[in-house]
C-alpha cells in the first residue's frame, strides 16, 4: 500500500475523531521518507442531522401524502326567525307547491286534483299518492356552473289533520275531495308534538363548517316528482312566467338581485347553539311571521 496513501486514511481518523494520533515513521521500514500534504480547504461532512432531517424532509413528505382529517361529526340546526333583532322558534314550515292551470297562469293555490290525482288515490293511500314526493336539494352556491350538492330532504305526501272534514266519521271525518286537497307539506317539531312531520324542520350540517360569526350558506333547488304520472317537475322561487332560462339560473351572489330558483338557507352558531334563518331578501318566495315560515314553490316555466 503507498505509503502517501497511508497518510491520508490516518489524517481523515483524525480529523473525525476526538482522540490524539501520532505517526511514528520508524514503523514503516520501507519508507525513507514521508510528505504530508495539507490542503488549504478542508471539506467537511454533515454528520447527526437526524433531527434537521426528520423534521425538515420526513416529517413534510408525510404531511404532503397523507389525506386531509375530515370532521364527519353533525349537528342538529333548529329553524328560527330574526324580526326586529329578536330570535323567534319557529312552529312550522310549510312548502306550498304551485302549478300551471290551464291558462298558463299559477293559482293562489294548486290541488292534487290538477295534477292528475282522484279521490280513489287519497282515501286509499295508493302509491300514486304515497310515493310521491319533493326533494330539496343543498348546494354551496348558487352557481349551477360550479356547485356541489351536499344534502338533500325527501318529503313524501301525507293527509294533515286539517284535511278532514269534522264530525262525519269518527274521530277526523272523512278527506277533503282531491280538488280541495292542498299540494302543500307542512312541517314543525315533531319532538314537542309527535303528530307533527318533522322530516326537513330540522337540518343537519356539519359541524366543523358552521362556526361563531361565520354563518354557513346553503342554496336549495327544489323539484316534486309525481309517482301517479312518473312526472318529476323542477320548481323555481319565481311566479314569474316569462323569465328566460338564462336568467333563471345565473349566479346572484354579491348583487342586490333577488335569485328566481334558489332559497338561501343561513346556518348558525351562536352561544353554543345551532340554527337556521330562511333568507326572505334573497328571493321573492319567502314569507315569514313571529312562529312561521312559509315557502312557495312554482313549476319552471323558463323559455
């Protein structure tokens, strides 16, 4: 082995270690002489960067290939309305469905009579009637371009007991015809009055997204499909008969536009409590009273 070579193995251990080497040239016998050569610059070698390493590589390449913690925890959003900056719980809800007659027009009110029901479906709960139903659909905005649907209620049909007539058949009477029967779903607190249909009273959202002073906005598209005629028809927040489909569906987010499809629902946290508002300045279709809410809903009839 040279002997220069020698040298340099036994200069690199002492620049790597602590202890004191000595070279002693007697013991090597072959060599008349020696040349140690020192370089100006010393490289050097980083050595115990785990930490640096684990901390600064690891530990980001980790974070960047694991997926997102989702809080998939719910809570229970109880509707409530805002008149004169005081809180109100609400009793009822009710969605009021409003079809074209046969002028073209919409009428105060439509009735299962109209849209092809006969009194034979109501008094025996025939599937026609039972399987009936209006979906509400939740969306995150109120751009059809880009929006995603998050939740939706199904509301089946169902004989309220303001749709019998008293006295004649005990205990409720006998049903109202099908050309008095209301297309409307009324809903309320079905944990204070167990008769009540609370399916839809209450709205369920994820809990990591309504926040104090940061209200969570939900825009909601409605369509009622007819199980009688296997007809589902889109419903709009407008009664307007000539609006054009261009304005039916365009975005009024951040405008003063009142919205001619959507409701906007507000969702709320406040003293630890969670609950929703019906906006009744987004769109025309809302109306609201000290315990009530009223929302009508009419059959597009975009050109």
């Amino acid at each position: 082995m040279d002997i220069q070579y020698k040298l340099t193995l036994t200069l690199k251990k002492l620049m790597m270690s602590v202890n004191k080497y000595t070279v002693n040239f007697s013991q090597l016998n072959s060599a008349t002489g020696a040349t140690i050569n020192l370089p100006i610059n010393l490289g050097y070698q980083l050595v115990d960067q785990d930490e640096i390493v684990q901390t600064k590589f690891v530990d980001v390449e980790i974070e960047k290939n694991v997926n997102d913690i989702l809080d998939y925890d719910k809570v229970k959003l109880i509707p409530v309305v805002n008149i004169d900056n005081s809180i109100f719980f609400i009793d009822n809800i009710t969605y009021r469905l409003h079809f074209l007659n046969n002028l073209n027009q919409f009428n105060p009110s439509s009735y299962f009579g109209e849209i092809g029901f006969d009194n034979f479906d109501i008094k025996f709960r025939k599937k026609g009637f039972t399987q009936s139903f209006l979906r509400l659909n939740f969306y995150d905005s109120d751009s059809t371009a880009t929006q995603r649907l998050l939740s939706y209620v199904t509301l089946f049909t169902k004989i309220y007991p303001t749709d019998y007539s008293t006295g004649l058949i005990p205990p409720w009477g006998t049903i109202s015809s099908v050309n008095d029967l209301k297309v409307q779903f009324i809903l309320g607190n079905s944990i204070i009055n167990r008769s009540m249909n609370g399916e839809g009273f209450f709205l369920y959202h994820y809990k990591d997204e309504v926040l104090v002073d940061t209200p969570k906005e939900l825009f909601m598209r409605a369509e009622f499909s007819n199980a009688k005629n296997g007809k589902t028809t889109g419903l709009m927040s407008t009664n307007s008969t000539t609006t054009t489909i261009d304005n039916l569906v365009v975005t009024t987010q951040n405008t003063n536009l009142t919205n001619n499809i959507f409701t906007k629902y507000i969702l709320k946290k406040e003293n630890g409590q969670y609950f929703y508002e019906i906006d009744t300045n987004y769109s025309t279709n809302v109306e609201k009273t000290i315990n009530n809410y009223t929302i009508d809903l009419y059959q597009i009839t975009a050109i």
